[in-house]
C-alpha cells in the first residue's frame, strides 16, 4: 500500500501478513526515525543500495533484512521492545527455554 497515514492502523501495528506500507520520508535519517517511532519492533527489511547497511544498523528492530527476508539459517528468530519474547531457534535461543538446577550430595 502506498501514501500510507503515518497515523493508521497498518503503520502502528503488526501485521503479520505479506503486505508492505510504504510512505514518504526526506531523507534516510527521517525513514529510521518514522521506523523507530514505533513501540513494536519484531522485524523490518531496508530495500535499497545506497546507505542500505547504515539503515539496517540503525533500526531498532529484533531482526533486519537488507533487499529481503529477515532471519537465516541458525540464526535466533528475535524480537525488539514490545515484539516478541526473548527469542527462540538456535542454541542460544533454546538456552533461554531451560532451566539450570545444581544439586549437591
């Protein structure tokens, strides 16, 4: 969907569905701040060339994918602020699920 209200529905929930709002942005630091303006941050992608790298290090977001889907192979499927908890897939990931116990004799 394009010339989505920053103010809708679609731009401050998660969706969970193939779909993409689109909105104008100035410049690439105001992009990162409307994509940060959210209290969710499960996932996000950055399509672009140009400065695609400094986007994606800058969104505060569990996972970030660059001209693509996020995640891959092994790696932890991880949520950001209100997205998610903790994270699973991986040793690491499952780590989190387990439950240390020391016993003594």
């Amino acid at each position: 969907m394009t010339n989505v209200s920053l103010d809708s529905d679609m731009m401050k929930e998660e969706t969970f569905g193939p779909v993409v709002a689109i909105a104008p942005f100035k410049d690439v630091d105001e992009a990162i701040k409307l994509a940060n303006s959210s209290n969710l941050g499960l996932g996000a992608v950055v399509f672009g060339r140009q400065n695609a790298s400094y986007v994606a290090e800058n969104m505060e977001a569990g996972m970030v994918g660059i001209n693509g889907g996020v995640g891959a192979g092994d790696a932890p499927w991880v949520g950001a602020k209100e997205s998610g908890f903790g994270y699973h897939g991986s040793l690491d990931g499952h780590r989190q699920f387990t439950q240390v116990q020391v016993i003594s004799a």
